[in-house]
C-alpha cells in the first residue's frame, strides 16, 4: 500500500506546456506528494510527461526491489501509479503468459496488460472487475493522451479528486496532497472508474444483492425457531472467509494480525494462524519467512478488549503484544489523529486514536502489514442497533446502506490510522467474492430472531457458528464492543466531559456562524471541528466529510426503528440501552 498524485490536462487549448511551467508543476506535484510520505516511507518515484505528472510514495509488500513506482509498460507508453493489493495478480499474469512482457513481479503491474486488452473496446467496468483487491490507481496513456482513474468496490484504499484554477485535474491518495493547491476537492467514488474521455466517473461495481428481492428466496441455514436445518450455508459462510484470509496472506515483509479480542479479530487471527506456517506466495510449498504469528492489541489498562484479547491470543497461539495508553497520551495525540484521517465524524475520531497509537508501536517492531476486522458487522448486522429491527426487508436494506458507506467511517479509519507510520491494513472480510457470499445469504438467517426461550437469537450468530470450533467460547459468544468502547470506556466519557468544558454554550449557541458548512451537532463534534478547520480551511475539504441527519451518519436507521432514540445524540454502542449489558 502507497500513496501517490497525479496531475492531468496539464495543456491548455490544445497547446503544449511550456518547459517552465512544466518544471513548475513537476515542483508543484512533488510537494504535494511529500504530504502523503507517511503512505510510502520506502521510496519515492515520479513520471514528468508533456500532459500528465504522477508522483508516488512507495510502502514496499510484495517484490520490495523491483516494484517501485510509477511503473512503465513493456513499451514504455503506458504510465500506472497505483495503492493497494492485487491478490489474484498471479492469474491474471498467468493469463498474459507470451502476451506482455512483465518487468517487475509488483502485483499492481497486472492492470497495465489488462488495460492494454480493454482499452479499444473501452468495457473498463470489465476491465476492472478482473482484480481482486483493494486499491486505487491512476494510469496514463502517453501515446493517446488519456488516462484512467479506479477505486476499488468498497473504498478501502482512499482516494480523492480536485481541479486548481486553471482547471488543471489532480487525484491524490489523501486529502491533505490537495488542499492549498485546488479551488475544488472531492472523495473519488468508491466503485467508480473515470476515463478522460467520459464526462463524469462511472460506475463499475453493481450487484443484485443490492435489492432485498434478490436474496429473499436464498437458501436458510436456520427455521424459525432457529434450528439449524441447512449446515451447508454455514460452511459455505466459513469457506470463503478462510479463502479470502488466504489469499490476501501474500507478503515479502513481516506481517501480524489486529487483535481486539472480539469476535471479527478474533476469527481473522485464527484463521492466519492457520495458514502462517507456510508460504502463500508459493502454493505453500516452503516454510513461511516470518513462521510466529504476532498479534496486537491495545487499550487503557484493565479494558475490556485487552482482557478478551489475550484470551484469544492463549487460544489460537500467537505471539501477543498488549499495547497501553493513558488517556492523556491520546487527547495529546489528536490533533495529529485528525490530521491524518482527515475527518471530525466523532465515532471516527474516538477510534482512530487508539489505532494511530497501535500503529507506531507495530511500525516500531518492524511489522508492515497487517489483517483486520473490518466489514462484519455491516456484512452480518454485528451493530446493537440490528436488534431493533422489524423484518428482513429493512435489515437487509440497511446492510447495503451500511455496505456503501464503509469508505467514509471504519475503511477510512483503519486505512489513515496505520498508514500514518507506513503500516499496511487488509480487511479479509470486505474480499470481493466473501461479501457477494455474505450478502447473498438470507436475510432472516442474520436477524436477532426471538428464540423459543423468548430471548432474541445474538447478533452475528451464523458468523459465530460458522467458526465456534476456532475460539474460546466466551470469544466466540462475547456481545459486540465496538473499537472505541472496548479500548476503555473511559475514553469515550472523559472525551465527553473535556469537549464538554472545552466548547462553551455560547461557542455552541453560534455554531453555524462559525461553521456554515456542516455545522457540529454536539459539543464534542465542534471541539473536533475546530482542530479539522486548522488543518484544513477550506469548504471543500469541510464537504469532504460525512454530516447526514441524525446522530451518526452510520446509525441513522436505527432513529427510525425505535422512538426513544430518536433524540439520541450519542452513537456509542453502550447507548443502546435493553441490548448492551453496559448501557448508560
């Protein structure tokens, strides 16, 4: 994972750039890009053409030697910068085998032969569909003057758009690249490929889980009752998991697992534990480099997580690491938290900064990569707020809501939190296969169904069955903590009572004179805000942020599902009160 900017239409009226302005620009870009360096600490590499400049940070993964970047085609005419992972790189290389001549073992360099092959036909919605990943990429065409801009199906690798005075347009891995140098900045669509023939980004990602009508009549695992009639659901549910962990196990680096104790960790640990003994990068035929499997937790002392953490760790064998902070370390710690996840979204914020912490400490034991929970609960309905819901229609609904949104809070947090000190994230649970499988299940076998005790069935629970065999009973059936409560409750309260001391009423009273564009809706968000606008002043990087109705953007449904949260201005999970055994 890198980063990288690049700018386009360089030219103005047909006319060619001037050598001046051309050295200018380069100068320009490549400022730019050593805002991102933090993304890509290994090396830096930069392409100058007559209309297009990319400059690239480089986080070395896979072929650490030979696959810096930009890359350059075997005829040297088509230029790639590019973020991410590409896990089913080998087949598609295979694929080109005597077609294209490949000149590093880089796993991103296999979208320049597939760009070769559609760029007459001009099907990059095709085209794209092919990797299987996370990423982003800009790709310029020098001998058709053209380029290619791509963002993977869900948004896990950030990406962001924007056009200076002169109409000149940039993309840019982060934000922070952009503001200063352009009038207008804009989050690239996630799914979404621009070419620069097209008027506007298109989109690529399209599903028929996206409508409740196409899952409905899926196989049930489960009656009503909640007997387990149809094991083959669950297996096909453990399967794909396992697959996906697998695959995105390739590494040239040393490489660990996110290890918070709950349940989507937990399964993501034990399953690597699984497969770390051998090389994945050869059909696992030879030792593994890095045999121990580290795993990394953290929290303030005695919290939850740290507690649930280690039991996970005795279990599943891991060489584990708890990591402690004190609450001042992390309210010093935020504005350079803010700085780089680029958002005030006050749930984003309370869980970045205990993972921006983790991540240097990971950077300082010379991890580089790695895997993550990220993506259950909006794939199974893992938040408490599921609890609530009236029938498999709006639960459904609600996943695919949640699904496209996951840019804008926990793969945004996750990507910027560790890349940050140059740790690379992978989410096995957003593989792109694994969420067509999990989507694709019957709603019903998901819901908090009432159970013939009269209690309501617990939340993930095909999840949990799927993978009970792998962990502890009390991991494998613990409640859902999300990140920031189970880091220490205290966190969250004392983050209240500052925010609280630090904004005064009259402050408050004139939010949105102070803020015109998305004005704060608590004092916490205002206190967020204001360092935000230090950093970034301008209204566009202000509109780059979520700012829906309600509470949190992520659990507006929930307002609509229950009256009594309808005021609720806190989106904790411990506010959902009759479903958290903590609740306020």
């Amino acid at each position: 994972m890198c980063g990288f900017v690049g700018a386009f239409d360089l030219s103005s009226g047909g006319q060619p750039v001037a050598e001046g302005l051309k050295e200018e620009l380069r100068s320009q870009v490549l400022e730019m890009s050593k805002r991102i360096r933090h993304r890509g600490p290994d090396w830096s590499g930069v392409y100058t053409g007559d209309n297009a400049i990319l400059s690239h940070e480089r986080l070395s993964i896979v072929d650490p030697l030979s696959g810096k970047q930009p890359l350059v085609s075997d005829d040297e005419k088509i230029i790639l910068a590019a973020n991410g992972e590409i896990y089913n790189h080998k087949e598609i290389r295979s694929s080109f085998a005597g077609k294209y001549n490949f000149r590093t073992g880089s796993d991103c360099e296999v979208i320049i032969p597939l760009y070769k092959k559609y760029r007459q036909s001009g099907n990059f919605a095709e085209m794209i569909e092919q990797l299987s990943g996370i990423f982003a990429f800009a790709l310029y065409d020098s001998e058709h003057d053209v380029y290619l801009i791509a963002r993977d199906e869900i948004g896990v690798i950030p990406l962001y758009q924007g056009w200076d005075k002169a109409g000149r347009y940039y993309v840019a891995s982060e934000l922070k690249a952009l503001e200063g140098d352009c009038q207008t900045i804009e989050e690239f669509p996630n799914g979404h490929y621009f070419y620069s023939k097209e008027q506007k980004p298109a989109r690529w990602y399209k599903r028929d889980w996206e409508t409740y009508e196409a899952v409905k009549n899926s196989a049930k695992a489960t009656d009503d009752k909640g007997e387990v009639i149809n094991p083959s659901v669950i297996e096909k549910v453990r399967n794909g998991l396992e697959a996906a962990v697998k695959a995105q196990l390739m590494s040239d680096v040393p490489y660990g697992v996110l290890l918070s104790g709950g349940l989507d960790s937990s399964i993501i640990a034990a399953i690597t534990q699984k497969y770390s003994k051998k090389r994945i990068e050869t059909d696992s035929k030879e030792a593994a480099w890095w045999p121990q499997l580290h795993s990394f937790a953290v929290g303030l002392e005695g919290s939850p997580d740290l507690i649930a953490a280690q039991k996970a760790a005795d279990y599943i064998g891991t060489v584990h690491h708890e990591v402690h902070f004190t609450i001042q370390e992390a309210l010093d710690a935020l504005p350079d938290v803010i700085y780089h996840i680029e958002t005030y979204d006050i749930t984003t914020v309370r869980a970045s900064t205990p993972m921006y912490l983790l991540a240097r400490v990971i950077k300082s034991m010379g991890i580089k990569m790695v895997l993550s929970g990220e993506g259950s609960d909006e794939l199974f309905g893992g938040y408490l707020y599921f609890h609530k819901a009236p029938n498999a229609q709006e639960f459904h609904e609600e996943l695919v809501r949640k699904m496209s949104k996951l840019h804008l809070y926990d793969c945004l947090r996750a990507n910027k939190s560790l890349m940050a000190w140059g740790v690379e994230g992978r989410v096995p649970f957003l593989d792109k296969d694994f969420i067509d499988i999990a989507m694709g299940l019957n709603p019903s076998d998901k819901m908090n169904i009432k159970l013939p005790d009269g209690k309501q069935r617990m939340e993930k629970w095909i999840l949990r069955k799927a993978f009970e065999d792998m962990l502890p009973e009390n991991i494998a059936w613990r409640q859902k903590e999300q990140f920031s409560d189970g880091v220490g409750y205290n966190w969250i309260d004392t983050l209240k009572k500052m925010t609280e001391e630090k904004v005064s009423d009259a402050e408050f009273a004139r939010r949105e004179n102070r803020f015109p564009v998305n004005p704060p809706k608590t004092k916490e968000e205002y206190y967020y805000r204001e360092i935000y606008s230090r950093l970034f002043p301008s209204d566009s990087a202000a509109r780059c942020v979520p700012h829906e109705a309600g509470v949190a953007c992520s659990t507006a449904k929930a307002l609509e599902w229950d009256a009594a949260w309808k005021n609720m201005d806190e989106p904790s999970g411990r506010a959902i009160a009759g479903v958290h055994d903590k609740a306020y």
